[in-house]
C-alpha cells in the first residue's frame, strides 16, 4: 500500500508516519506538510518521501498522490483562537486545502480519502453526549472549516464516487504534541507549566469539560480503517465517550507528574464550547478492535515524553514498562 498524509510532520502526522511504517503492508509513505505547525524533527529516522509545500498547490498533490492507495488528509491550520485572529488564513488551509486535495485524488484516480474534521462542528448544540446526528451549530471560524471539510467530502463521494471518510477528532493528546507556541493544547500546556514550576491558565472556572483521546488510539482507529479500507461519508466521532472536567484534568496531572499544579483563573474564551463528549457508537460499531488508553496512562506517558524529549531527563519506570509491554505486544 503507497499512502500519503497531508500535515505528517504535525502531531497527530508524525505519529500516524511512525504508526504506518510498522505496518508490512504499507510499502511507501510520503509526506506533504508546509512546515507552519510542524516540524521534520517529527519524522526523524522514518523512511518517508518528504514533499514540502502547501496542499493548495495542486503540482506539488499531483506529484504526491501519483500511485496513491490512501491519502489521509491532516493539514490545517488546527486552532480555534488563531481562526479567530485571522479567518481567511484558517480558510485557505482547512477549506481550499481540503478541496485541492479532493481534486487531486479525483485526478490521481480516485484514492481512499480520509480526512480530520473536528468536534468543535457541534459548537453550541448543547445536547450531550455528542452523537453525529446532532445538528452543527460552529462557533468559530475553524468550525466552519471543518464543516466544510466534511461537505466536501461528502459531495465528492456522491458526485464523483470518491471512497471518503471523515472523522471528528475530539481533544487528541499525547507524545509529541507541542507545548511551546501560542496555540498549544491544553494538555502538553498545563503538564509543561507543572513541569516547570508555573501556573495554568484556567479559562472560566474550570468545570468545562473534554473528551481526551490518546494520539496512539487515533492511530489505531486511522490504521485499522486504512488497512480494512472503511468508507463512509458521513462523520465519524473519534473518541470514545469520556467526559473530564479542566478541574478533574488537574488531578491527572498532579497524578502524572507528582506535582502540585498551580492556578490562574481567567475569563473563558470566546468561540470555546463548554461541554464535549462524544457518543461513541458508530466508532464503536465500525472499529470494534479498537480500545482506548485511560486518560491516567495517557497523561502519565505524555508527561514522560515531556520531561524526557524536551527536558532531558530519563524515563520514569510507568514508561518504561509500558516501552516494554509495547514492545512484547507487537
Ligand atoms: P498540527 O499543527 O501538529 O499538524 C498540522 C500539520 O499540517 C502541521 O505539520 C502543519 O505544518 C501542516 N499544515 C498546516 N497547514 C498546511 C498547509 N496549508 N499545507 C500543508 N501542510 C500544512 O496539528 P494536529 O493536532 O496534528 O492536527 C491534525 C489534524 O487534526 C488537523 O486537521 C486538525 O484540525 C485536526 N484536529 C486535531 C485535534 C487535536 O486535538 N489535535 C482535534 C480536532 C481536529
């Protein structure tokens, strides 16, 4: 199988590469990433053709989807607060980006298409849990690019019979996932912050709550649809029903890294959600293989990747033991 992911020098992409290149049925992967979020260092040691550019640039697709079996489609510009600051900029990546890749793939004969939308589609649709059925209602200008995302796939799967499918990612953590830029996540943030003596910054009082979901179980789920080719074009939520307020987050992380997290509490953010649990089901039913990391293991192997990757020192015994039984697994 010759697959190529768009944004693979990202988070989710670089551990998606690593992830695929495990797999004896995957022959080739190539990369097309415009370097704006991510970083090589993501795909350091991967045996990966590395096409640098942006996914507006139908030449530079072309030349990546030639032969392709699969495109999993990651780049965009993936922040609420920075679509906010600059909408047009979040829209030429997420959604012209997303509709030049559906071109190319139409081009290069029709691939399996899977691409990331985002759970922030439910937007101010209160109704808990989160099931695809729902109404969208964004509230920010990233939302709507992700709306968009998934009616363009939805439109090329029934106008030009390309094998599509979306997944609403929910709030993927995990090793590798940035710390250091304004936009970060709030996970690699608040563990980073904790690590290094400083407080958080609690938008509001706290009491929100996230579905977490491990980057590795995102893996899984993309690996296994991508191998058992799963077409669908209608969204799947990718997350698995859990609910966990910032305030409970906190707890984790005190867990994780045997620190107490200091607090800052500001005024919540506009374009936030208050609530985000996923109804898991149709995830469920179609990747029935798949189980998800507790948030507790999760937390704990991120802040390892932390302390180890960017603040040198060695892994904790919780890591190594999981390296080991990873190890013995595969
Ligand atoms: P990331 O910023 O680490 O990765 C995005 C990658 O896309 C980066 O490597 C960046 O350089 C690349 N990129 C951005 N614009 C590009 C362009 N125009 N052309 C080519 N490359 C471009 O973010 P991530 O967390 O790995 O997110 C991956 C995908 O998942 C995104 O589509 C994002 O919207 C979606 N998503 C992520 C989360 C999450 O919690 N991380 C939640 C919902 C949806």
């Amino acid at each position: 199988m010759q697959i190529v992911i768009t944004g693979g020098a990202g988070f989710i992409g670089g551990n998606l590469v690593q992830a695929l290149a495990e797999q004896p049925h995957v022959t080739r992967l190539r990369v097309v990433d415009n370097l704006s979020t991510g970083d090589k260092a993501n795909l350091a040691g991967l045996d990966v053709d590395f096409f640098e550019g942006d996914v507006q640039d139908a030449a530079l697709l072309d030349q990546a989807f030639h032969g392709a079996d699969a495109v999993v489609h990651l780049a965009a510009l993936p922040s609420v607060p920075r679509s906010l600051q600059d909408p047009l900029a979040s829209h030429h990546a997420n959604a012209t980006g997303t509709l030049q890749v559906l071109e190319a793939a139409r081009r290069a004969g029709g691939p399996h298409v899977i691409a990331a939308s985002s759970s922030s589609v439910y937007g101010s649709n209160p109704h808990l849990p989160k099931h695809e059925g729902l109404a969208t209602a964004p509230m920010s200008p990233y939302a709507v690019t992700k709306l968009t995302t998934e009616a363009y796939l939805s439109a090329y799967h029934h106008s030009f019979d390309l094998p599509v499918l979306p997944f609403r990612f929910f709030n993927v953590y995990g090793p590798g996932q940035r710390a250091d830029h304004p936009y970060a996540a709030v996970i690699p943030k608040w563990i980073s912050a904790t690590l290094a003596g400083e407080p958080v910054t609690i938008h509001g009082d706290g009491t929100q709550t996230r579905d977490f979901t491990y980057v590795g179980t995102v893996c899984h789920v993309l690996t296994d649809a991508l191998l058992r080719r799963v077409v669908d074009p209608r969204p799947v939520n990718l997350a698995f029903g859990s609910r966990t307020s910032l305030l409970g987050l906190i707890q984790e992380i005190e867990t994780a890294t045997g620190h107490v997290v200091k607090r800052q509490h500001v005024s919540a953010r506009t374009g936030d959600v208050a609530h985000s649990q996923a109804d898991s089901g149709r995830l469920r039913a179609l990747f029935p293989r798949v189980a998800p990391m507790a948030l507790e293991e999760g937390t704990t192997a991120t802040a390892d990747w932390i302390q180890t990757s960017i603040m040198g020192a060695t892994p904790s015994e919780s890591t190594l033991d999981r390296m080991r039984s990873e190890k013995t697994h595969d």
